[in-house]
C-alpha cells in the first residue's frame, strides 16, 4: 500500500513505467523520499497516542 496522496490520478504505473522506466524510477524515489511520517496507518495500539505526546513536546519547547 503506497500514500495515496502521491498519486493524482488512476493512471497505470505498469504503464508509466514500460512508457519510461528512467522517469519511473525518478518518480518513485521522489515518492519514497517525501512520505509523511505515518503513511500507512498505525504500526501499533499506542502510536497515536506517542505521536500526540510528541507533538505536544515540540509545541512547549519549539
């Protein structure tokens, strides 16, 4: 499953790729490199509640 953000549209990537695979290739490591931190979900029960305590630290001392 891939961030569904970093595709715009419904377009083949199969085809994308058989069209171009240099472009392709470009483009999927732009993809990889700028994902969000939680692209996929959760990894585990409490990592919603790790990611508030974090966000709560930066906002006190940034």
């Amino acid at each position: 499953m891939g961030n569904e953000t970093a595709f715009p549209d419904n377009a083949s990537q199969w085809e994308a790729w058989q069209k171009d695979k240099d472009g392709y290739r470009t483009w999927v490591q732009e993809v990889i490199t700028n994902r969000p931190s939680r692209s996929h979900g959760f990894s585990h029960v409490t990592q919603y509640k790790q990611e508030l305590a974090e966000m709560r630290k930066t906002e006190t001392t940034g």
